[in-house]
C-alpha cells in the first residue's frame, strides 16, 4: 500500500470517528433536553417549584425548601429515564443569557439542561401576563381524598404482611402525584399486654407503615405518626374478631391549605 492510500485511509477513519463522536453527543443532549421537557410538564402538574440541572439522565434539583426539594426529587424520580435524583448544594444555579444552555421558564419552576455553545438557545415560556396572587388566594386545588382502609396486624406485632405492603404502594403513589397531601398514622391494639406496652406497640405499627410509604417515595416531612393503644377501640375486645379489627392503623389524609 502506497503512503497515500495509507494517509487517505487515516484521514477517512479519523473523520468517521469524528462524524460518531458528534453525532453521540447530540444524542446526548436530545435525550437531556427530551427529559427537561418532562419535568417541567411533570413539576408544573404537581404545582411543584424547583430547578433541576439535568447531565445525561441524572438530574440535580434545588428549591426554597427542604420539604419543596424532597417533593420535587419525589416527583422526578417517577419520570421514565431519569437515572438518579440528588438534592443540589448551596444556592440554585444562576442561568443568564451568556451560558450554553437551553432554559426553559413556566409560571411554577425552571429546568434547565446543558447544550453545545454553538447553538445556545433561549425558548421562552407562556407570555401571556399572569396575575399575580395574594397569598389568601393561591390555596391548591382541593382536592377529593380517598377513604383509605385500616392497615390490619397480628396479635402482639408491628409487621406488615404483603397485602398490608400493596395497599400502602397505593397509598404512596397517591401522595406522591399530590404533593399538597399530609398523611397522620394512627396506631391501635387490642386490650392484651399494658397500657404502657399498648402504647408501644401502636406507635410501632404507625412508624412501620409510615417506613413503608417512604420507601416507596413520600417525604417524612408529610408523615405524622401516632399511637393511641387501646383507647380506641373500633369492635368489642372480647371476641377474636373484635381484638382482631382494633389492632390496626388509622390512615388519616388532609390538604395542606
């Protein structure tokens, strides 16, 4: 083979690497901007605000609050294709009009994904004007709360069976889609054991389930859990039935106003 046929196969390799490379990062940034778009559909029906800073598929997410910033991890964690989900440090990124980045602005929150320099590209939001609210008038949108069932357990225990665990991934998906929701887990016994033991044991079975519901995505910060023993009995304590329906937890949800 002559030094030429050798160069000119060098340069045609060396320009196909290239053609990949370029075409993978767009790629890359397709995918980037294809997920910044969900959440921001995603935040916005959740009337969620945060910025997230998406790389590839793993997302970094500031807010105003601790409880603003776990709902919108939450939040995003359900969106296919996000990979991970981690809470930002500091202060949430400043993004102006010299950065690479493609911004997009909604009446709730900003998301906001790396691009190329060559093609920064700003794209605006709704420009309709949008009146702004008093406090007094931006309650959420009421919403019609499922009576949930009691979570039911053995004599004497705190753990939950499997359908116990299946009704509360119902409960948790529930509350993941309605961030405005506040759960309170009451725990209850029977009349076996002590007052003081009765007393321990529904706060056991209230904070079992509410390990359940975080597990599956809720914030703590949305869980309130109580016990009050055998005060509150639901049937009588002197049938097995009877003891068998009080030894139980109370899902209680109300709308933060």
């Amino acid at each position: 083979m002559s030094f030429r046929r050798r160069a000119s196969g060098t340069l045609l390799a060396t320009g196909l690497a290239a053609t990949m490379g370029l075409g993978t990062y767009w790629s890359a940034h397709a995918m980037e901007s294809d997920l910044a778009d969900q959440a921001r559909e995603t935040l916005e029906g959740c009337l969620l605000t945060a910025t997230v800073l998406f790389a590839g598929r793993d997302a970094t997410v500031w807010a105003e609050s601790p409880s603003a910033r776990e709902d919108a991890i939450a939040t995003l964690r359900t969106i296919p294709g996000v990979r991970v989900v981690v809470p930002g440090d500091g202060a949430s990124p400043a993004v102006s009009s010299s950065e690479s980045a493609t911004v997009i602005s909604t009446p709730a929150h900003t998301v906001w994904a790396p691009q190329p320099a060559a093609s920064s590209t700003t794209i605006a939001g709704p420009t309709t004007p949008v009146p702004s609210a008093s406090p007094s008038s931006a309650a959420p949108t009421p919403l019609t709360i499922p009576a949930w069932p009691a979570i039911r357990f053995n004599g004497g225990s705190p753990i939950l069976d499997a359908p116990s665990k299946t009704q509360l991934a119902n409960t948790a998906q529930f509350m993941v889609a309605n961030p405005t929701v506040r759960v309170t887990l009451t725990g209850h016994t029977d009349m076996g054991l002590t007052a003081a033991e009765r007393q321990a044991l529904g706060l056991a079975r209230a904070e079992a389930t509410a390990a359940v519901l975080i597990a599956d995505g809720v914030s703590p910060t949305r869980i309130t859990t109580v016990s009050r023993g055998g005060n509150d009995p639901v049937a009588s304590n002197s049938t097995a039935q009877g003891n068998a329906l009080n030894r139980r937890v109370d899902v209680t949800m109300n709308q933060e106003s």
